[in-house]
C-alpha cells in the first residue's frame, strides 16, 4: 500500500541534507561496497541468482539517485521510483525471491540512515539534532521505493507465469496436433512441461462436464500425473504413465468426471502423443452420449474400427440389419436387445434370459427369428463378427450421424 506520510518543506533540514548528500556521493563507490557486502552477509543466496556486477550497478545507481536527491525531499518532494520499478522487474526475471529483494532494500535505508550520521558528525556535529528529524524522510523514501518495487516485481512475475501458462500450452497443443517428429520441438516440451521425452504416455480425452467455478483437475491423481489442456467441446490429458497401464489412468479419473472418456494406449516418448490423442478421441466415440463411461481403447477395438469408419460402418449396418426395418418399432427393438444382451453375455442364452427377464426358449426362438431375417447364422463366427459390427454401427454411427438415425432400423 502507497505511503500516506505527509511531508512538511523544512529549510534547515533540506541544507543539511544537502550538505551530507554532498559528502555522501563522494564516498559513493565505498557504500556501494559496504551495502553490496552487507546483503550478500544477510542473504548468501542472493549470488545465486543476481551477478555480483549487476549487483553492484544497481545497488550504486539506486544508492546515488537517493543521496543525491536527499536535500529535495526534505522540501517536500516525493522520492523517484523509475529504477526500483526497474529493479523490480529484473529480479522477477532473474527468479530472486521478493522477501530476498525486500530484505535489500531495508538494508540499503538502515546503511543510509547510519552513512548520514557519520558524515554528519565528523562534519558539522551541531547539525545532528536537526537531522534527527530527517530520520522519518529516509524510512518514507525506503517504504517508497519498497512498495514500488514489490508492486513492479509481483506484475512481471504474473506477465511471466502467464507467458510461461501460454508457452506451454503452446507446447502441448503442438505434441498433441501431431507435431513431436521434430526433434527441437519435443526437447523444448519435456523441459518446458518437465516430462521425460522418452516417458510412457497415455492420453485421455473427455467430454467437457459442467464444473463447480472452483473445480481444480488434479496435476496427480492415483500415484500418475496429468497434465490438461482445455478445448472448447473437450479436455485432454497427458498422463505420465511411467510403469503403470492405462487401466490406472482410467480409475484415477472415474471419481473426478461425471462424462465420457476416451482413453488411448500406452505409447513410448512425447513424440507419439499425436497418435495416441487421436486414438483417446476414437476411444471416446465409442461413448454414445450420456453413457457415463470411461472407454479404453484397447477394450474397444471392434467398436472403434465402426466409428473411425462410418461411412462403411453404416453401409454394414444397412446391410446385416437392414431386413429389420420393415418390422414393427417395438419387435425391431426386442430383436435389437436380445442380439446385444446374448453378445454381452458371450452367448448364453441362461444369462440372456436373465437379464431379459424371460425364458431361455424366448431367447432362443427370437434369435432364430432373426438369424432368418439376416441371413446370418449364430453358429458361424464370421457370421457373429459381423452382426456384431453392424449392432455396434447401428448404436454408434447412428448417435453422431442425423442420416444414419433416419435409416437405423430402430
């Protein structure tokens, strides 16, 4: 917060100050080097990240501009904030932390303060009273300078975050889109996002749920870590497999999404992360909307092959089904639910009738009937692949094609 110190213009004072200025800007270089020693004694890990000549620069321009302007401010003039601004933005580039740089500035108003006083009383001890009353004027400046370096450091740390946010997000997007064959791109992500470029990776791609406004997506979730990346319709994540397999991507995920999801298989190395989102998304379109399911792709093979080609999917649909559109809607519907049940039931006809709650017999006639109407026969593998596929084209193709709603046969 600014300073709501009231200065009053003091003659006597401001030729004082005037007059230790003077004296204090020929001894400039010595308390350079008192007031760069006495920070690197306090803080020994400033050196790490600021050079000992850059140190040394801004310590003597910061140290001059105040002396030199002491005898004004204590007629009232404000002190100069451009080069703590300056400094401010410097350090946060640097990466020096604001309580090492704050600390600093203390430093620099306590050996000021004690600088004045001894030139003071070796030159003109009779003045010492009146500068007593000069104290305040040092410690406003130092809460000044203070405040705007603070207020300059915590802006450029937010403008670098935000660029960093932006790079890698960049960064990602471009893995994702299929670019990691280029060598410098891959290197720049794994370091920009800390991700070995070698790593095992899957990707997971979910439908946007709607979110509490402080719902946070977990950086580690399950013992893997996640790094998201927001679209307009969905969200993706790379997941750092390590050791682990995809199944623990998905069961980290299942208690946070309410959605569906698409989930890829493992692939070795950043530079795969292109393929493997667009298996997640192909994983993911073997959800039907409001499925609430997490689909891995690996479980999900033949559906996948119907959804990654729809065209030919509901040619195959037509085509083993289409008998069956000229029945009546609820026959159709009947006939359609005991194929899927008797196939999730890998042809059980017992389990079948149980889920259906019906006879087994009832299971059997209404497959008989429509092995007819198919032409398919349920004791040819061949056969049941394809009734499958087409069962599949028909629930899947049709949920994101209007045509295809039109003709399924249902």
């Amino acid at each position: 917060m600014p300073s709501t110190t009231t200065l009053i213009p003091d003659e006597n004072m401001a030729a004082v100050a005037a007059a230790a200025s003077r004296r204090l800007l020929e001894r400039l270089d010595d308390l350079t080097d008192r007031l760069v020693a006495e920070i690197l004694a306090e803080d020994s890990g400033y050196a790490g990240f600021v050079p000992h000549d850059d140190l040394w620069r801004t310590v003597h321009g910061i140290l001059g501009e105040s002396i030199d302007h002491m005898g004004r401010r204590a007629l009232g003039e404000e002190p100069a904030v451009e080069a703590a601004v300056s400094i401010g933005r410097r350090r946060a580039e640097q990466g020096l932390p604001l309580e090492s740089l704050l600390r600093s500035f203390r430093i620099g108003g306590r050996l000021t303060w004690e600088a004045m006083i001894e030139v003071v009383a070796e030159e003109d001890p009779g003045s010492l009273p009146a500068l007593l009353r000069f104290a305040s004027i040092v410690w406003h400046t130092n809460e000044v300078q203070s405040n705007a370096v603070a207020e300059s450091y915590r802006r450029t740390e937010s403008e670098l975050l935000r660029r960093s946010d932006e790079r890698m997000a960049a960064l990602l997007d471009a893995l994702l889109e299929g670019r990691g064959a280029d060598g410098g791109l891959t290197k720049a992500a794994a370091a920009a996002l800390d991700l070995p470029v070698h790593g095992r990776y899957a990707v997971a791609v979910l439908r946007s749920p709607r979110r509490d406004p402080g719902f946070e997506r977990p950086g580690r979730a399950g013992g893997l870590r996640f790094v998201w990346r927001m679209r307009a319709d969905t969200e993706m994540a790379v997941v750092e497999l390590g050791e682990r397999h995809p199944a623990d991507a998905a069961a980290a995920l299942e208690p946070l999404f309410t959605g569906e999801a698409g989930i890829s298989p493992a692939v070795d190395g950043l530079a795969a992360l292109g393929r493997a989102r667009w298996l997640a998304e192909v994983a993911l379109q073997t959800c039907r909307p409001g499925d609430r399911r997490i689909a891995r792709l690996d479980e999900r093979l033949p559906a996948a092959l119907v959804v990654s080609q729809p065209e030919l999917s509901g040619y195959l649909g037509d085509t083993v089904l289409g008998p069956l559109a000229d029945l009546d809607p609820v026959d159709r519907e009947v006939l359609l639910e005991t194929l899927a049940t008797w196939l999730d039931c890998e042809g059980s006809a017992a389990r079948t009738a149980g889920r259906l709650y019906c006879h087994r017999n009832t299971v059997f006639n209404r497959l008989r009937r429509l092995e007819q109407l198919t032409a398919r026969s349920l004791h040819r593998p061949r056969d049941v692949v394809e009734l499958a596929l087409a069962l599949d084209a028909l629930d899947l193709v049709a949920a994101g094609d209007p045509a295809a709603r039109e003709r399924r046969p249902a």
